[in-house]
C-alpha cells in the first residue's frame, strides 16, 4: 500500500510516496481503508521540522482523515466492517482531562499518522461520522471542529445572545463560527480580505473586521460591543494578537488559546488580572467531545467548509495553499 511520509529530512519537498507492508489489526484494533484526509496548519509545521525537530524520520504525517473499517482484531466491538469513521486527534484520550499518555498519542505529531492508505488504530481511538457528510468534509472534523467545539461549548459554556470574537478565516475559525450561530450567538470575525469577510457574514457572521485596514481592531470590536467588549475570544494567533484580545475582551470574559498563527510577541498580564479574564489553552478534544459534537453536526446538518480538494499526489501543493493562507476553511485530499 501507498503512504506519504516526511524522508530524510524536514521540509515540504522531502515528502515521497512510498510503499509499505499492509497493516493487519490486532486484538482490539480496526483497519481503515482511507477515503479523504484535511490539513491542518500543525501539518505544515510538523513537515517542517517546526513542530518537533527530534522527530525520528521517515515520519507518516496528518492527524485527520476518513475511512471505512475493512478488518476488525479479535475483542472489537465498537465499530464492525463497513462503518465510516474517523480518527479522533489522540487515540488514547477518550474522555475527561487530558493525560500524559493521552497527549502522546497524538496523530501525526506523537505517533505517526494518517497519511496512507490503509491504517490501523485502536478501536477506542475511531469515532463514526455523521451519516449526511461527504468524505471530505467529515475528513474535516477531529482537529479543527473538535477544537472549536471544546473552546466554545465544553470549556467556553456559550450561551445566546453571547457575543464571539474569530480570528481569520481558517479551519478553527469558520468552525467556530457556524457553531456559535448554531447556540445563537453574535459572532465578530477578522480578516486581511474583504472578500473573506463577505463569505464569513454569508455563513452567519454579524460583523467583519478588515484589520489590514483597521489595525487597532480591537478598538472595532468595543465599539461593535458598546464599549464592553465580548464574551469569548477564539485566539488562534498566540503572542502576537494576544495583547488586542485582551483589550476586546470584556471584564470576566474567556480567551480560548488555541493557535500560534501571528508569530511571536510580549504578552501584558497585567489585563487578566484586573479584567478577571479566564484563559484556557485549548488542545483539541477528547472521544467523547468528538462524538458529542458529530451530535449537533448530525442533528442541524452541518456542512463543513472546503475550501478545495486536492488529490492523493499533491500533497506539497496542498500544503502550499495552506502555507499561503488563501484558503477559507478547510483543505482537504482525496484518496
């Protein structure tokens, strides 16, 4: 069988297609003949040497990605043959908090990952996809939904009529938005292009803030708010957006930090001391939050957003297009 990996190096043109013995699951594992695969920005660093320089090469990457269970081990009884399904981010973190063990079986990141087209997990590392979703798009849901999910609902605890502030317009982020207008809630979403903008406010979006234009969008986000600021913050782009979302914040407001996306840059803590803003770090979800979410997704007939889908050979184009931030939503590759 074919398998994508990371080679002899770090770097997005040290990626090759390979072939590699067929997996055979053991006791109380599944075999998944993959359908689709979705990027995440951790790919791109992973691939990059970025994420984990010690990462012993070659390396399978990828986290999220579908396929249908063709062979069981002895003991499963999760899932049978023929189920669609998806690997959920941490194999070994099926509910709770999330543990050492759990953080190290990471997909693509602490353990290799989905990029082949068969695999193996265990059988308490799958969940089954809502039944209305296209490959690619429930290729879409362990990392970027997850996560959105869990920083809105199980640690955020939004309520309607809340209001919500979204960094750009990547994965996480229209995830995030389509759900906090599914708990109906005001959403306020940032982006460099105009044209995003319009698409987010198409999907719910109330309002759009061009910060090329308006640098100090947080100041925006104020005034949007009568002077209190929001509710909740979805933080994807770490130190060097920090600061302004602490500002458009209101007093005893949640700031979910989830991404590293702006770079670096001097944090002021003196804000969530005197505004009694909550922080939580954000990495991912467990099982259960995965199929709690697939819940309302199947429920409300979610559609995630796809940007485009590439095929099983362009891996680096694709990785490309994610490195160029073009993208609005999720990129996804057919296999």
């Amino acid at each position: 069988m074919k398998a994508i990996v990371i080679d002899s190096a770090f770097g997005l043109d040290n990626l090759r297609i390979i072939e590699r013995p067929e997996p055979k699951p053991g006791p109380g594992q599944v075999l998944l003949r993959m359908k689709a695969w979705s990027l995440n920005y951790r790919d791109l660093l992973v691939t990059k040497g970025l994420y984990n320089p010690r990462l012993k090469l070659p390396f399978v990457p990828l986290s999220d990605g579908v396929g249908e269970v063709i062979g069981v081990g002895e003991g499963v009884s999760r899932v049978k043959v023929g189920d669609c399904v998806a690997g959920s981010f941490m194999s070994r973190w099926t509910a709770g908090d999330v543990t050492d063990v759990g953080a190290k079986s990471a997909l693509g990141g602490g353990i290799e990952g989905v990029a082949a087209e068969l695999i193996v997990l265990p059988e308490d590392g799958v969940v089954k996809v809502p039944a209305h979703l296209a490959d690619e798009e429930a290729a879409t849901l362990p990392c970027a939904a997850v996560t959105a999910w869990n920083a809105l609902f199980t640690l955020g605890d939004i309520k309607p009529g809340q209001s919500v502030l979204l960094q750009g317009t990547g994965g996480v982020s229209i995830f995030a938005l389509q759900f906090a207008k599914l708990a109906g809630a005001r959403v306020i979403i940032t982006s460099s292009s105009n044209a995003k903008l319009e698409r987010a406010k198409q999907l719910g979006a109330d309002d759009g803030i061009n910060y090329k234009e308006t640098p100090a969008w947080e100041e925006k986000v104020r005034e949007l708010t009568g002077g209190a600021g929001v509710h909740h913050v979805v933080e994807v782009g770490g130190a060097g957006t920090f600061n302004q979302s602490l500002k458009a914040v209101r007093l005893g407001g949640t700031i979910s930090l989830i991404g590293v996306l702006a770079g670096k840059g001097d944090v002021n803590l003196m804000p969530i001391l005197m505004k009694a803003v909550r922080v939580h770090g954000i990495f991912v979800g467990s099982r259960e939050t995965f199929e709690t979410m697939n819940l309302a997704v199947a429920q409300h007939k979610l559609r995630p957003v796809v940007d485009r889908v590439f095929a099983f050979g362009e891996i680096q184009a694709a990785l490309k297009h994610m490195e160029s931030a073009a993208h609005f939503g999720k990129i996804c590759v057919r296999i």
